[in-house]
C-alpha cells in the first residue's frame, strides 16, 4: 500500500472528508489535500506531522505501514 492510499484509507477510517483534512492542514481549499492524497503533490514533513497526529498514528505508520 502506497502513502496515497494509507492517507486515504485513514481519513475514511475516520470519517472525515477532503476538506475537513485540508482545513485541519491550514489549506485553503480541498484541492490541495486532494493533490497530495491522489500523488500529485509532494507531502511536506510538517504536514505529515499533523496528519499523523490527526490520524492518531506515527509519522512512520504512514510512511511506511508500521507500527
């Protein structure tokens, strides 16, 4: 499973949709978060940071698929 589809996976997991993480990440529209979650757009280290934290999960179970 690729970064992409764990970014996903969790949101949906969590019930929340695009723009709630866009939001939540200080962009000003969903397409940003969209960008990065379909691969378009490189993630940068700090908002990894958040979206772990918001996920509930380690930088590296989003990284990587471990715990």
């Amino acid at each position: 499973m690729t970064l992409c589809q764990r970014l996903k996976r969790k949101r949906r997991e969590r019930r929340l949709r695009q723009e709630d993480v866009a939001q939540y990440l200080g962009f000003k529209s969903k397409n940003a978060y969209w960008s990065i979650e379909n691969g378009r757009t490189k993630l940068r280290v700090e908002h990894l940071q958040l979206l772990a934290q918001l996920f509930n999960v380690s930088t590296e179970e989003l990284l990587n698929g471990t715990y």
